[in-house]
C-alpha cells in the first residue's frame, strides 16, 4: 500500500477512530501509554521538556502527556499527515500546535526537541529510516525517542496466537461495523505481520544514530515500548 493511500485510509475513519480503538483494545492501549510516557520522562533529568508527538492522529498521546506529567512544564506539538485526523485532534486540543506532515518531513528546526513519542504509528511509515534519520536531526543532544507499536512475533508463542487470531479474525469485523471502513482494519493485521520484529526495530534505531535504552513488551509481546536516545549522528 502507497504512504497516500494509507493517508486516506485514515482521513475516512478519522471521526470514528476514537470510539473504535477503546472497544477494539477494550481501553488497555491508554494504560500501556501511560506507562510508556511515564518511563521516557523518568530518564530526563530537565524540567522544561518540548515533545513532538509524531502521527498524533486524533491526540489520544497528546491528552496522555497532559494528564500524566504534572511535575514538569510541558510544550507540546502534534504532527500527522492526516487532514480528517488533525481536525479531531484540533477540536479536542485547540491550544496546541499541529503539523500536516509527513514523520520523513518534520518542519521543526535541527536539535530543538526534547522527545518524540510515536504510538501505533511508526508501522504506518513506509520510509521508516528516513524517518528515524529525521527525528535524528531534530531531537536535541541525548534527547528521547518513544516508540509504542505492534511488533512481528519473532518467537513462537502460544497464547500470541491467541492474539493474533483475535486481531487477524474478529478486530476487521468490529472496526468495520464502528467505522463503515473494513478495508481499514484489515490492513492492520497485514500491516503488523509485514512489519518488523524488535530485534530488527532496534538495529533499524541504531544505524539512525539512536542507543536503545529500554524495551518492554505488552499482550504476550504484541506490543512493544522503545525508548531511545539520540547518541549521534546516523550512519553513512
């Protein structure tokens, strides 16, 4: 599938996304984004921090940032390439700042952010080195990349195929049902098993300049936490 096409893909379920993804999760994925944000800024010795949340969709990341994080003063930004998306995230945050861009054309200036958190998104992207060599350029020295995703199974494991059948079999049903789109969820079983494992995220992180710090794995390693620091310049 072309980056456009999935772009349009998202602009039609954009005012139903919210409301499918709490019933297709069951509500979990804001606990493991609660988490996710908890452990990036416990490695962040600075009390103003400017984040770029990447593919922010409707802002669901945004509004865990807000809420979560009380002892530090927070700048926050949104980018998505998603028009239909940004208009739902604007309604909801329209104190914030959005970008409509691409995660391989960040319009913000080399080392001026402090973290970039990218939840159930960096899957989306079809020139993920660029894109990782792009949040290289404007993160900040020793500055944090958060990474939330759905992740290829690297191992065999029983109740993961449990998952995966949940996610392969019933979840295009009920999110076409929700959205009217079921060509939208079923892409993203197809998109998961063409998708990387963590192992191979990692080295992707580290040719791109990154030092993976911490990988934690959710529902029966479906799910993967990446923080990374910017520990220099991508490789040649």
């Amino acid at each position: 599938m072309v980056q456009k096409k999935i772009v349009e893909m998202f602009d039609s379920i954009a005012p139903k996304y919210d409301v499918a993804n709490r019933i297709l999760s069951l509500g979990i994925d804001k606990k493991w984004r609660k988490e996710a944000v908890k452990e990036a800024v416990s490695k962040i010795d600075k009390k103003n921090l400017k984040i770029l949340d990447v593919a922010c969709g409707t802002g669901d990341m945004i509004d865990i940032w807000k809420n979560t994080i009380k002892n530090k003063k927070l700048k926050i930004c949104g980018l998505d390439p998603s028009k239909g998306m940004l208009e739902v995230a604007k309604k909801r945050f329209p104190e914030i700042n959005f970008y409509n861009s691409y995660a391989t054309d960040v319009p913000c200036e080399n080392s001026s952010v402090d973290v970039i958190s990218i939840s159930f998104g960096i899957r989306n992207v079809l020139e993920i080195e660029k894109a990782l060599r792009e949040f290289n350029r404007i993160l900040k020295e020793n500055g944090k990349l958060l990474i939330l995703e759905f992740v290829k199974s690297d191992k065999e494991k029983k109740f993961r195929k449990c998952i995966d059948f949940y996610t392969n079999k019933f979840l295009p049903k009920i999110g076409g049902i929700i959205t009217k789109n079921k060509e939208a969820y079923e892409y993203l079983p197809k998109s998961i098993e063409n998708f990387y494992t963590v192992n191979e995220l990692n080295d992707l992180l580290k040719k791109a300049g990154f030092e993976v710090e911490k990988v934690k794995l959710f529902n029966f390693s479906q799910v993967a936490m990446i923080i990374a620091e910017k520990a220099g310049k991508p490789a040649n």
